[in-house]
C-alpha cells in the first residue's frame, strides 16, 4: 500500500495531466461497485450495481466512518492534473478505491468499505463489498 500512496503523490507533484499512473490494475486490484459525483459541495451516489441501487441518488456521508467531503478533499492532493475539474473528477475514481483507503489509513482491509447515507432524514450505513476490477468494466464506463 505504501507503493500506492508514494506513486500517487510523485506523479501528482509533477503537475502535468498527461503524466498519468496507471494504478489499476496495478496498484489496486478492487474497487466498489458505486460511482460517486460532487455536488454542491456533497458526495452523491449516482451509479450502483444492483445489489446496490438503494444507495442511489443518495447523499453519501461518510464513508468508513469519515466524512465523505474530507475523504474527497483528502484525495485531491493525489490527483494528477492541471485544473480543479480535472482533479475532482479524479478523486471521485478514487473514493471507489478501497486499497487507497488502506493505504492512507481509513480502512484496515480492502475487502468492503462501510458506507453511510441519509434516506428520510435518518442516518443508514451498508456495508459495500469490493469486487475485482475485471467484473466492474460496465460500472466503469
């Protein structure tokens, strides 16, 4: 995980786009079956496998216990871009990324991650589990 984390950070600190890693599946094996957007300033999920479609549409709070925005903020620095679109687009992809979440300490296994969100004003957590990236190419597209 340490290599992970390192190579983000060398190739984000480059400051150029088309200098990219190719972390998967190289880096990360697993993602989780849900895409995320940024949305006035709050993560929304608005892709889910089947198992996972009532966390559609909904405001995701927390992820792993931690706040979804300090996640996302906390992945901005790993991002290799040249513009703020570019790089929060990236750091959605990489909320989806439970090795990440290892490796900076959110998470102790890449197996699940612990998702929490609002539904009628009140607070429900499910449990995500990870997937190898080969059976989420439609999720990714």
């Amino acid at each position: 995980m340490r290599k992970l984390l390192l190579s983000l950070t060398i190739t984000a600190r480059i400051g150029d786009s088309h200098t990219q890693l190719e972390i998967i599946p190289f880096l990360c094996d697993d993602f989780i079956p849900l895409k995320f957007a940024h949305i006035d300033n709050e993560i929304y999920c608005v892709n889910a496998s089947d198992i996972y479609s009532d966390l559609l549409f909904k405001k995701i709070t927390r992820i792993n216990g931690v706040e979804s925005m300090t996640l996302f903020n906390g992945f901005m620095p790993l991002v290799e871009s040249e513009n703020e679109i570019g790089k929060a687009y990236s750091a959605l992809a990489y909320l989806r990324l439970p090795d990440l979440y290892v490796a900076m300490g959110h998470s102790t296994s890449s197996d699940s991650l612990v998702v929490e969100y609002e539904e009628s004003g009140q607070r429900v957590t499910r449990r995500v589990e990870s997937l190898d990236f080969d059976a989420l190419k439609p999720l990714i597209i």
